[in-house]
C-alpha cells in the first residue's frame, strides 16, 4: 500500500526547514530554523557547518512530531541544498573551516584573471560561470593565498556533502550539486582531470557524483533515536535548490519558467542534455543524466528590499514596507534603481558591480525608493529571462515561488513588467516539495518526475495590467542603458 507522506529537507542560505506533504503536494507540517553568516574580514561570507547539520536534525524532528506521522507512514526524506558551498575537511570527516557560501566575494581577483585567460573554454565544458561563487574559484583562491585549512584538508566539500558524510559516513554528491562547482564535466559527468590539476586538487579529494536518485540508509542511530525514526528509513540525495525549485513548481516542460524571489534570486528552464550559453550568460547544470537546468541567478533578491527597510529604520512588518510602494505609479515618479548591493552575478557576473538609485527629486518620499527597489529587483530578473529566451527560447507559462512571491504587489508588478500570467504555488515550499518528489520517484512511490504535474496545489493567476506594461516597457529600455552605462565603472 503507498505510503503517505514524504518529507523534504531544504538547507538554504537564510534558513533550514523540514517539510511534511502528502502524495499530492498538500503542507502537513514543517519547521524552521534561521541560519547565521559570518562576515570575517570585508567581502568573506561564512556560515558553520556544525550549526547547520544540527538544524537539519532538530527541524526533522520537531516537523515530524508536527505532523503525527509515523515511521511506517513515512515513505523516503529528500534533501535539498544551497549550491557554491565549499568546506574543507580532514581525514577524520572533521570540517577544518566555515562553509564558505555562494555570497563569499574574497576570489574576486582570481575570477577576472581566470576569465580572461581561459574562462570561456573551463565554463564550456562546466557549465558554471566563472564567478566568485563557485568553489572552482574559491579553491583557486585557497591555493594561491596558502590557506591553511586548504593545505591540510584530505576532502572538499559542499554542506550537504558534509552532512551525508557526519549521517552516512559516505562521500558522494549529486549530479547538481556536483555542476555548481565548476569543477564538474556535463559531457561526462564526472570530475573534470585538467581542470582538477590547475587547482592542485586530486579526484580522491572529491565525493562520488551519483544521480538524484540515490538512496541512502544506515542513518547514524545517535541521530535517528534523537529524531525518532529507524536508521534504514530511505533518505535520498535529492539535488540543488534551484533544480528542485522547478521540479517542485512544475517547471519541467519547453517553455515553462521558473522565477524564485528570495534573499537572492533565479530564473531556470528544464533543457535535455547539456547547454552552456555561447555567451557565459547563463550557467547550466545537470540534474539527472539527460535533464539540466539552465538560467542564471541574482544575488540582489529580498536582500535589497531588507536593505533598504534597514536602513530607513522601518519598524513594521514586510506586509507593511511593500503596502505602501501600492499607492505609487509605475515608474515610481521617475526613480530607476539598480540593484546590485551585494555585487551581481547574472546578467553582469561582476562581483565589484554596486547598485544605484537614479533620477532623485525633492518630492519624492520613502514609499517611492520602496517601489523603485521593488521595480529594480523585477527589472533585473526581466534582463536576466530575456538573455535565457535567446538560449532556450521564448517563456509560455511562468511560475513564480519564494519569499517575494508572498507580496501580492510584487506578484502583480512582475506579470505587468513580463506583460504575462505569473503562476503561483499555493505552497512557498517549492524546492522542499521538489526534494519530496525526488524521494518518492527514487523510492518507487511514483513513476517520473514528470508525474507532479498532477500533484501541484496551485494558488492564484495574476493577471498582467496591458497599460502598466506598456509603461513598463519605456522604462525597462532607460534601466537597460543605464545599467550598461553604470557598470562600466566598476
């Protein structure tokens, strides 16, 4: 008889969360634990491994007690994770330092030198750009900075990586995660030999790559007896976030787009075999052996709008702070704003990029930089689609998850840009409920992973304003060129 339930266990930047649903996508009961990064010296972003698979063990536990389910209920647990994430470890499967995450910029310098002397040609056969947030550069940082953590460690790995390792006592790596290294042949799909020896790294440093399919049991009983379930309970690797965020909203046929909002931000397509952009404008990484994920993501999501709220010392709720951008015409009075606080990966993939309000007036008041952050946040994931639809072709249906996607202005504000229906999730779990999904596929609760079509709860359409997107337009050309005229600068 199939099984219920299945959970979907998502460790990302901000947060860890634990996700119990049923065969068809419903929300029984979740947890969810807040991350901490650390900021060491100016442009080091750090987070603690140690903290990070403790979260994973409490939020499995206490959704699991939420939800009343039993282990006899339970048909797999399926792991979603951050992508970029690099941890040295020695011998002894000990973390020798912080995982160092996606928004780490300290590689800066080996990034621009990498990309003009062969970055082109190693993104070819990897898929992922040359970029300071990935650990193809971070390792090449470690190694020319002789990083002590570096010279010692017997083993490089990303968090999930080291959470399997500390629960399984395995090294093996999914295909996606495995991609977003930059050290990962697509044709192959295997560690790439040349691009391995540039870092003085050995492939015996490496985990295994194995499909997102793989299961895993013998949980350490320390953890299950804490978590309360048996030690042969199947848990299975599951794949990144960014993949799993468009299997879980289903975006998986040509044509279908996904759009996350959250601290940071992305906008993938599922594509057949593996596609590196001409270009390096978008990245692609692989996800089962046929399928991969193309797009290119931002790290000026949320992040910019809690910026802001910060900064202007804003007391109320989120809810609140977006409220008030509704009562300001598209355009916000003529303010353009750029968003590249935290520097920028797609469309530029330049770290040193700095964001930048343009066309201030004396009239203009707080709820008109909200707005503007709001339109520059969308504005950028508009530049971002179109350079995907000269690869993979124009966006039919767009669906749309993450925290931004909780505000109704915003929503409404993305379908006038795109001048499209965005498609919503009832859930905001996407990426969790694309782990699940992968769980109950590897375990043989379901045939595909096309097969959660039929099992997505959807929430609402929102319809696009024609008017509003005709203004949208005019203005969306002035933040292009102006864009292009600002970063020259940096």
């Amino acid at each position: 008889m199939p099984k219920e339930y299945v959970i979907g266990l998502d460790i990302g930047t901000t947060s860890v969360k634990a996700v119990v649903f049923n065969r068809s996508g419903k929300v029984t009961a979740e947890s969810e634990q807040l991350t901490k990064s650390f900021y060491p010296e100016l442009n080091h972003v750090e987070q603690d491994p140690e903290a990070l698979t403790s979260a994973s063990v409490f939020v499995l536990k206490e959704a699991i007690q939420k939800a009343g389910v039993t282990p006899d209920q339970l048909a797999g647990i399926g792991f979603s994770c951050a992508m970029h994430s690099l941890i040295c470890v020695d011998e002894n499967g000990r973390a020798l330092s912080n995982a160092i995450i996606w928004a780490d910029g300290r590689s800066s310098d080996q990034a621009e030198r990498l990309m003009s002397e062969n970055g082109i040609a190693l993104y070819e056969k990897t898929g992922t750009p040359i970029h300071p947030m990935s650990p193809l550069v971070k390792l090449l940082w470690m190694n020319e900075t002789d990083y002590e953590p570096f010279q010692k460690a017997a083993y490089f790995m990303s968090v999930k990586e080291y959470l399997l390792l500390q629960w399984f006592d395995k090294r093996i790596v999914d295909y996606s995660m495995a991609s977003a290294t930059g050290l990962f042949n697509g044709e192959t799909l295997d560690w790439d030999m040349e691009i391995l020896e540039l870092l003085n790294v050995k492939k015996e440093q490496l985990s295994r790559p194995v499909p997102p399919t793989e299961i895993l049991t013998g949980l350490n009983k320390i953890i299950a007896d804490y978590i309360g379930i048996p030690e042969d309970i199947p848990f299975v690797i599951g794949a990144a976030d960014g993949q799993l965020a468009n299997l879980g909203s289903g975006a998986i046929l040509p044509g279908e787009v996904a759009i996350t909002a959250g601290t940071s931000g992305a906008v993938r397509q599922w594509a057949n075999g593996f596609r590196p952009n001409e270009k390096h404008e978008t990245f692609c990484y692989m996800f089962t052996g046929e399928a991969s994920i193309i797009g290119g993501p931002t790290n000026n999501g949320g992040i910019a709008l809690e910026w802001l709220k910060n900064l202007l010392n804003y007391q109320g709720t989120y809810e609140e702070f977006t409220k008030e951008a509704g009562r300001i015409r598209p355009g916000s009075d003529g303010i353009i704003f750029l968003p590249y606080i935290n520097g920028e990966r797609a469309p530029l993939w330049n770290q040193h990029a700095r964001g930048n309000f343009f066309g201030l007036s004396i009239t203009h008041q707080k709820e008109h930089f909200v707005r503007a952050v709001l339109e520059g946040i969308t504005f950028n994931l508009y530049q971002i689609s179109e350079a995907l639809e000269r690869l993979a072709g124009p966006s039919e249906k767009i669906y749309v998850n993450g925290g931004l996607a909780r505000s109704p202005i915003w929503l409404q504000m993305m379908a006038d840009v795109f001048g499209k229906n965005m498609y919503v999730s009832e859930s905001h779990h996407s990426a969790a409920w694309g782990a699940a999904w992968t769980a109950l596929v590897a375990v043989g609760e379901t045939d595909s992973f096309e097969d959660i079509k039929n099992n997505l709860p959807m929430g609402e359409v929102v319809v696009p304003n024609e008017e509003n997107h005709k203004v949208y337009q005019d203005i969306y050309g002035k933040y292009v060129r102006l864009a292009a005229d600002v970063t020259k600068y940096f």
